[in-house]
C-alpha cells in the first residue's frame, strides 16, 4: 500500500490523528479531510458536477465542479488543484480560499473550500470518467432555487454548501445557520 492509498484522520478540531484505506474508515465516527471548489463564471453560472452513477457514496448526485479527500502528505490547498485537474481537467486557473466547514452527517468530515471563475465552456472541460458523469453550468439563482426544491438531486451537504459560500445572499434555503 502507498501512501496515496491512505486517507488523512484527524479528531473533531481537524488535527491530523492518523490515516487509514479507505475501505477502513468509519464514516460515522472517523472524520477525514476533503478539499472543494466552486467554480463560477462571469454570467453568473455554477458549474455543477454529477457524480458517477456507479459511485459508492452519493451516486448520480450533482455537488461541486471538483472535490476529493486528502490522502497523506496533501495539504487542503495542493488536494482541491489536484482533483479539480483530474476530475474537470481544469489547470491555469487561481483559486481563492473559502470558508472551511465541519460535517457530521452522512459522514465526519473536514472540507475546506476554494472558489475561482472560469470561462471555459462545459465541452472544454476534459472529465474523469472514473468520477464525472457530467458537467453543466446553471444559472446561480435557479440552482439555489432547485437545490431548495429538488434537494435528493444534490448532495445531502449542498444546502449547507451554499449557505456558507453565500452567507451574506438571499440564498439561504431552509433558514438556519452553518
């Protein structure tokens, strides 16, 4: 096993306790780290990703344009370009630090976020097809709109996503706090 087959464990304040394979961790009690970017465009659109239909976790649920869990020796930052370049093929492109949040359903997490705008058209994005089903922009106020009331089509963490990455919008969608 290398060391790109172990995931990062930290305790509940983030601080790296270990590492274990991936089939090896309880999601219930292990938090691990994950890294995230939101990918907007200058006509107010998201890139939104589908996950892969065959997918363990969360099949066929559209989240970000890239997110993926830090193996040994990552950093949130050197993770978040990695899997945004193997999942989206998106390279070239600064991203700016966000708001790191703390999860404790579906699963104990740390995810640290990145945001960035990108131009691109959704056919110029070259997709893992061991992770992306598909990728589409959507215009920002009818997302936030549809994650309000289609909410099983995304992940179960996006109303919490975008309330943290909008906190000062008219986003919010069921009215509580992050």
């Amino acid at each position: 096993m290398t060391t790109r087959d172990l995931y990062q464990i930290v305790d509940d304040q983030d601080n790296l306790i270990g590492a274990k394979p991936r089939n090896e961790i309880d999601f219930i009690n292990d938090y691990f780290r994950s890294s995230g970017l939101w990918l907007t465009n200058n006509k107010n659109r998201v890139l939104i990703a589908q996950r892969l239909l065959t997918k363990d976790k969360d099949p066929g649920k559209w989240g970000p344009a890239a997110a993926g869990t830090l193996e040994v020796g990552e950093t949130y930052e050197s993770n978040a370009y990695k899997e945004a370049e193997e999942e989206i093929g998106l390279t070239g492109v600064e991203f700016i630090l966000g708001p790191k949040m703390k999860f404790t359903t579906p699963r104990h997490s740390f995810c640290q976020w990145f945001t960035a705008t990108c131009d691109w058209s959704e056919e110029q994005f070259v997709l893992q097809p061991t992770e992306v089903e598909q990728v589409k922009w959507v215009d920002k106020d009818e997302f936030f709109e549809d994650v309000r009331n289609n909410p099983d089509k995304y992940l179960p963490t996006m109303s919490l996503i975008i309330e943290a990455l909008y906190p000062n919008s008219d986003s919010r969608l069921n009215g509580s706090s992050v």
